[in-house]
C-alpha cells in the first residue's frame, strides 16, 4: 500500500554548514535539483534566492515535500546557525518534519561505493579539524556507509595518527584539505589520495540520500525541537569564558 510512496519521499535539503552553500531537491532515487555555489558570499545572501531558482525551475510545491534535511553540524558557525533558522522557518510554515544530518557523514556519502576508508577535514581552526572515518560495505544489493571513527574535532595529528594506526589506504576531502595537505603528505605511513573536485567538498544532495534513509529509521524532529551540533563553544563563548575565568 504505503510501500512504494515510501520509496518516493520527496527530500529538500540544505547544507550551509561550511564554504559552500548547497540546496537540493531528492525523490525517491531522483535527485531532480540541486544548486551548489563555493564562492565568497555568506550563505545568508546565497541560501534563499538558490531555493527561490530550484522552486522556480522545477515548479516545485513547497507543500509537496515530506520532509526538509539540513546539515546539523558541526561546521561553521555562522553558516550553521543560518542554514538551522532557514530548515526551521520552512519546516514551521510548511509543517514539516526535520531531518538533521551530521556534516561530516553528508561529507563521507560523497564517496558512496569507495573500498577505501573516507575521511573528511573541515577546518575548525587552531590546528584542529572537525573529522570523523567511513567505509562502505556491501548489503543488501547496495553499499552500506559505516563508521568507523564518528564525526569529533581533533588535531589534525590526531586524526592522522589514527589513520596510521588503522593501516588502511584512506581518501580525503574537504575544505581543511588545502590547509592540512602538506602536514597529511608529511606525517601519513599509510596510502593515501584526495577526492576530486566534484566530490570534495559538501553537497546538499548527500544530504538529501541521507535524510532518505533516515526519514524510514524514524530519525526526524519536528522544526521546533530541532537545533544544530557544533561539538565545540564558538570564539565569541571561549574569550567569554577565558574573561570569566580571569575574574
């Protein structure tokens, strides 16, 4: 009855929770749009008028989506918080539930399919990263992500002494990349490569597929309940508390 409506959840997803800003619109094994833009405009510029374009282009019924999936962190601040009040607004006005999605898995999910182990780098700044190690295994006619180490922020030795210890040929990919690339060739024992450019950094489709699976294990708030995870006190809250602590 219900089973193949099931498998044609209609997913709008947002990802703001770094550089990029990404929306995206999944259907079942459709991804029917999605508007990816990495260039040096706050998301608070760039979020709207992308879903504005995907609505318009694909004469989407806002009321016609099951569910709305955003990044949930960690990643930047700014771009979280945005990318958290515009799921919520939507979510309140629409009715719908939300499906929050961990930054760093949505990253992972990039690689679907790899046999390497997946680990993405977000900088988080002060020589940490916020991280997390994936691999796929085979089930069920399809590759299942599994992980392997969960989605924290550590140094960047940390992580990559990690790695060393588990002796398997790792990918990595995102923006902490570019600035951790020559400490990675440096201090990894193990073999090692870096996703390419359509895949390395965050992709709101990832997050749709993800919100997919989701949404059928029961994992969705309502908006109000919602709030992002970003697994360390922002700048503003660490000098608040080195003056308080100083007092």
């Amino acid at each position: 009855m219900d089973e193949n409506r099931d498998e044609k959840k209609k997913i709008l997803a947002i990802d703001s929770s770094g550089l990029v800003a990404s929306a995206a619109v999944i259907c079942g094994d459709e991804l029917i749009a999605e508007y990816t833009v990495n260039y040096k405009k706050t998301h608070s510029q760039t979020l709207l008028p992308m879903l504005e374009e995907i609505k318009k282009m694909t004469d989407l019924d806002l009321d016609s989506i099951d569910a709305i999936a955003v990044a949930a962190g960690p990643g930047s601040f700014t771009g979280l918080r945005i990318g958290s009040a515009t799921a919520k607004g939507l979510g309140l006005a629409l009715n719908k539930p939300l499906i929050g999605v961990p930054t760093v898995d949505g990253l992972a999910y990039n690689l679907y399919g790899t046999e390497n182990y997946i680990c993405p780098i977000m900088d988080a700044r002060r020589n940490q990263v916020y991280t997390g190690v994936y691999r796929f295994e085979r089930g069920g006619g399809q590759f299942l992500m599994k992980t392997v180490k969960a989605q924290c922020a550590v140094s960047i030795d940390e992580i990559i002494h990690f790695l060393n210890e588990a002796g398997e040929e790792v990918i990595f990919l995102g923006d902490g990349v570019p600035v951790f690339r020559e400490k990675i060739a440096q201090s990894s024992t193990v073999p090692y490569s870096f996703a390419p450019a359509h895949m390395n950094r965050q992709r709101a489709a990832s997050i749709g597929v993800l919100g997919q699976l989701y949404l059928k294990q029961g994992r969705q708030q309502t908006a109000a309940e919602f709030a992002p995870e970003y697994l360390r006190m922002s700048q503003a809250e660490r000098e608040r508390l080195e003056k308080s602590n100083m007092i």
